[in-house]
C-alpha cells in the first residue's frame, strides 16, 4: 500500500504543488470506516 500512497502524493504534488492550503488524506477503506467517518457530518466523493 505504501507504494500506491508514494505515487498518489507524487501525482497530487506534481498538480498542484508541494506548498498549498490543503491537507491531503489517502487512507484505506478500513481506516476511514473505524476512524475518520465519525468525524464527518456530510459526505461527497470526488
């Protein structure tokens, strides 16, 4: 999984660059269900 994380950030980075106002999660399906859904009261996926 890591590898697939590295290459996303690379390709995030590479748009948009490495300083910006954003804070970039890439997290598995399990991750988010047992930690960040309850954290969010609306959810939109892009």
């Amino acid at each position: 999984m890591l590898l697939i994380e590295e290459k996303l950030y690379a390709i995030i980075a590479r748009n948009i660059g490495l300083v910006t106002p954003f804070e970039i999660h890439i997290i598995s399906s399990e991750e988010y269900e047992n930690w960040y859904r309850k954290f969010i009261d609306a959810h939109q996926e892009i």
